[in-house]
C-alpha cells in the first residue's frame, strides 16, 4: 500500500459492533481464510470457535465482536472479548486478527480501544488474555505490554508440543470522568450501539 493510501485509510477507519447472523457469518468466514492468522496450524479447539464463537455470542451477555471493513465491504480486521465463566466483572479478551495486507495501519490499535472502552463502561474490573510464544506472536505480546498488560503465566505446550501458552493481564482502573466517549477523534468513529 502506498503512504497516501494507508494515510486515506487512517482517515476513514470504523470500528463496527458485531448485531446480527450476516455479520457473524462474515467473521466467521474472515477466522477461516487464508488472510487471518500468520499461524494456519489450528487447535480443533480454535476451528470450532472460528466456526461458531461468532454466532454463540448474539445470545450471550457481554460477548462482543467488533470489526472493520475495507472499502469494498469486506472484514479485515476483528477482535472479541467475553466475561470471566464465574461472571465477576472480569473479561477475557480473545482474538486480535487483522488481514496480512492491512497490517501496520492501525487497525489493532483502533479495535483494542473500542474493546477496553467497552469493558470500562459496563464497569470491567480487569482484562485477561493469551497467545503463544511463537515467533508469528511476538507483535502481537509486543502490543499486549504496550497496552499496559503484564505478562502473569506461561502453560507449558499447551497448544501442541514446543508451543506455550503465555498470560497476559492488566487491570483496569475505573475513572470517575462521566462516560467515555465512544468516538476516538473527529475522523474515526466506533459504532457501540445495543444489540438488543
């Protein structure tokens, strides 16, 4: 991509809240393409998400799916996150994918604020999530400590032998400023409206 363009594409960036099948659908099929993970060596586990995690969300409370399109409509980018199973104000925060060809232009950047954005306002107290150690994983660990996550644990071949599962955590402090704003700036916008 040329500067002008990834400089036009910064400008127009939406960050989408994931309402319906269609959608659910679409992120499914982004999960599944040849454009998503560096890493195509899926566990089961993580196909049968791709496959249904999207769709299982629309019936459960604070399971969000937020996305960004290209210019022609297509999904390039998705992140998710979830309540903790105990259902204690703690969120898991689960896939960060952005298309090979869209990379280093924000897109991270923009659907990890909507999502942290999100849990503060339903008043999250913390934000826990996982990678693996794996040389394909390193931005992405890279990103989780620039974010202000520590990393809290490592589970030995977890995902297959010789490949960890490393923890990440940060909590969240809550601000006593009214509301947050759901609009990043004047030339980005996060559609964060009720799915109901």
């Amino acid at each position: 991509m040329s500067a002008e363009l990834q400089a036009e594409s910064r400008s127009e960036i939406r960050v989408h809240l994931m309402k319906s099948v269609e959608e659910a659908g679409r992120i499914s099929a982004f999960f599944l393409s040849e454009w998503s993970f560096d890493d195509q060596r899926h566990t089961p586990g993580e196909l049968e998400h791709f496959r249904n995690g999207p769709f299982q969300s629309l019936e459960q409370k604070h399971h969000m799916y937020w996305y960004v399109e290209n210019e022609d409509g297509e999904i390039i980018a998705v992140t998710s996150c979830k309540e903790n199973e105990h259902r204690t104000e703690g969120y898991l925060w689960d896939y960060l994918v952005v298309h090979r060809q869209y990379r280093r232009l924000g897109l991270a950047k923009y659907l990890y604020d909507a999502l942290e954005n999100y849990i503060r306002t339903i008043g999250g107290r913390y934000i826990l999530t996982y990678t693996c150690d794996l040389p394909e994983y390193i931005p992405i660990q890279r990103m989780f400590r620039d974010r202000g996550f520590e990393l809290i644990g490592r589970y030995p071949h977890y995902y297959y032998d010789g490949e960890d599962r490393l923890a990440f955590y940060k909590k969240l402090e809550q601000e006593t400023k009214p509301g947050l704003a759901l609009v990043q700036d004047a030339s980005s916008a996060i559609d964060q409206t009720d799915r109901t």
